[in-house]
C-alpha cells in the first residue's frame, strides 16, 4: 500500500470522526408525566430530539383527534464536550383528554425522525 494511499485513509478517517455529532445522532423520544390521568385534568407530553436542525418542529395535528392542545413550549440545550457538538430541544405540550378510556398518542414526526405511539388512560 503507497504511502499516499495510507495517508488518504488516516485523513477520511479523521475528517469522519470531527463530524459534529449533530450529523450521527438523531433521536426523537416521547413521553408524559403521568398516566393515568383524571378525566377533568391536564397531563404534559414531553417530545425530545437529539441534533435535529433548528427549523424542525412537532407535527401535533393527529393528537388533535383525542386530545385538546393547550400550549406547547420549547427549549434548545447545547453542549462542546472535548470538541463535539451535541443538541438537544425539549417541546411540552399541555394535553386534556376529550374522553375517558385508552387513549393514543400516536407516532410524532419531528424532521425526519418520528418518536413511538405512546398508549395512555383516562380515567373518571
């Protein structure tokens, strides 16, 4: 193997690893506060995406079908660590129940990422 060869791998390979981590890891989770929750009460639900760009946001519209939105608040959380970068941005939503029972939070796309269904109940 040339030494040119060996050089060419040694650079792709370090240009590769200083790739922000905002590139590699790309997760979006949900999750609420309580379940279950009374009929007459509110619950937040907490959606969480690791390095996503600044412009994606939640699509809430499918929790409209089970669900009243109330207000939804963000926030963004950087950190450099020995040189990676990593984001994370925290959406709450404050949902009350249209009706009593088992209740779906269906799948939530943020970017290109979507989080799991999640099941919760209400109760009277």
């Amino acid at each position: 193997m040339s030494d040119f060869f060996k050089m060419a791998i040694v650079v792709l390979v370090i240009s590769m690893l200083s790739v922000p981590s905002l590139v590699w890891a790309q997760s979006v989770k949900a999750y609420v506060d309580r379940n279950p929750v009374m009929a007459d009460e509110t619950f937040r639900l907490f959606v969480e995406a690791e390095g996503i760009s600044s412009g994606d946001t939640p699509n809430l519209q499918n929790l409209e079908k089970h669900f009243s939105l109330l207000g939804t608040s963000h926030s963004r959380q950087m950190s450099i660590i020995n040189g990676r970068t990593s984001s994370v941005t925290k959406w709450v939503t404050t949902l009350a129940p249209k009706r009593t029972g088992t209740l779906t939070i269906p799948s939530i796309r943020v970017g290109s990422r979507s989080t799991r269904p999640l099941t919760t109940n209400s109760a009277r």
